[in-house]
C-alpha cells in the first residue's frame, strides 16, 4: 500500500466522518394527559445538537382529520435532516381528530390544554430545549393548521410563531364536516359555541408583533377562500403576518412543498433570538 494510496483513504474518512456524526434520533413516546386521563402518541425528532444537549429550539407540527404522530414524517421523510441541519427538535402529538380545542361537549378531547401545557411541559422536561417562547412555534395541515393558530394565538405565552398549511381558520361554513359538530354540537343549534372556536374570531387576542405569523393556501382548496379572509382580517387590524398562495390543491404533494417555506421562516425566527 502506498503512502499516496494511504494519504488518500485518510481524506475520505475525514470526509465522511462529520456526515456519520449527524444522525437525529426518532423517539415514538406515549405522553400522559391528566386532564383526558390517558395516554398520548408523540413522535419526537431530535437533532444531534440536542443529543449532545445544545438547547434547541422546538417546533410543533400537527396532523390534519385522519392522521396521526406519523402523518408529517410520512408526508416529509426529510424532517429528521432538516432537524439536524437546523438543530430544530420536531415535535408531532396524535390529536385524534380533534381540531386542537378543549371540546365544551367531551371531556375525552382536551387537545388544546394537552398540546399548550401539558405536552409543552413533558418535551422542556425530558429534552435539551429553549425554554422560552422564542424558541418554540406550532403549525400544522388543515385541521392541524387551525390547530397551530388557535393555540398560539390563545397561548402567546407560551408559542412565539405559529402557522396553518390549508388551514380551516374559520370552520364556520363547514357545520357538517370532518367530526366538528361532534365536539361543538350542531352549528344551527350553538352558533355561539361556533363563532367562539373559530381562528378567524380569535384575532383580538393579539396585537401587531405579539406572534411570528405564516399561513399558505393552494388556489384550488376548499379552505382557500377562508384563508383569504384570515389574511384581510389581519390587515385590516394592523397585525403583521406572511401569507403564501400558490397552484395547489389540499393534499400531500402541496404540503411536502409549504413545509419547506414555513421552517425556512420559523427558523429565521428562532436565529433571530439566538442572536439577541
């Protein structure tokens, strides 16, 4: 073997060896709620930064109707590199199919108190976080987009950015779809309960700059016209937001694609407390 030869295997490995010491870690967790008295799926990715226990920032993302803590894997298999690349913890609870509220009518679907308190609580815990809202922001897909507004909105506190993909952010003209009316009761009959549990009624919580705030929409979605609406009533009311559309439709293919342009603007957001 000659030195040349050797010289050469050397530098391979210097190559290699940094790509071999980012792996993120992929953790299937069951997280207790007291409120509900039963047991959660979560799906956690951890970078390497917070292997190696590096504070990192968290963001949550939420399924839509039907899915689950796997859905956002299956629909990005790229998250766990975006994580390591980012050094972003990725958080992804099952919220069953929910819409993220604290239900007036079942007390099995507590997903709002879950999500904002006791699962936030369970991840600073158990992982190398920044405990600070500025190091935490929630989005999600369709109903796991209402979800992400909702929550931060109503708990700015606790989430500095949050975000919707194709989200239903006023669910108000759907009174028969996806479950709603079994956690609200019939729209006709609880118009009060509907207009209160609605994205689009919830805006005088916040004032301009309180949140870090990203929605998008596919021109040919059924929630297209009602993210319209979101993105008028935040103008009118002076409160700073980002709003994308473009081609696209309510499904897995446009929302691998919006994730992409919602983590480039939510880890801007967590650089940006890093460098204060």
């Amino acid at each position: 073997m000659t030195n040349k030869f050797i010289k050469q295997l050397i530098i391979i490995a210097a190559l290699i060896s940094p790509l071999q010491s980012y792996a993120a870690r992929i953790d299937t967790l069951t997280v207790k709620s007291e409120k509900m008295n039963k047991g959660i799926e979560v799906l956690v990715i951890v970078p390497d930064k917070a292997i190696n226990n590096q504070a990192c920032p968290t963001l949550y993302l939420l399924h839509g109707y039907g899915g689950n803590a796997r859905t956002w894997i299956n629909i990005k298999p790229e998250l766990p590199d975006m994580a390591d690349r980012d050094g972003i913890i990725v958080v992804c609870p099952d919220g069953k199919n929910s819409w993220y509220w604290d239900s007036p009518n079942n007390p099995d679907s507590q997903f709002e108190t879950f999500v904002s308190k006791e699962l936030v609580n369970y991840i600073d815990s158990n992982y190398s976080t920044i405990k600070d809202r500025k190091g935490r922001a929630i989005t999600g897909l369709s109903m796991g987009g209402h979800g992400g507004l909702w929550i931060s909105i109503r708990h700015k506190n606790i989430f500095g950015g949050g975000g919707a993909t194709s989200g239903g952010v006023d669910i108000r003209p759907f009174p028969n779809n996806w479950e709603m009316k079994k956690q609200l009761g019939e729209r006709d009959i609880n118009k009060d309960v509907w207009n209160k549990h609605t994205v689009i009624t919830q805006l005088d919580k916040i004032s301009n700059g309180d949140l870090a705030i990203i929605f998008d929409c596919g021109t040919s979605d059924f929630f297209f016209e009602v993210n319209n609406n979101l993105h008028k009533e935040l103008l009118n009311k002076g409160i700073g937001h980002d709003y994308i559309t473009r081609p696209g439709a309510h499904n897995n293919k446009y929302w691998n694609n919006s994730i992409e342009y919602q983590w480039h603007y939510f880890n801007k957001f967590f650089k940006g407390y890093k460098n204060k």
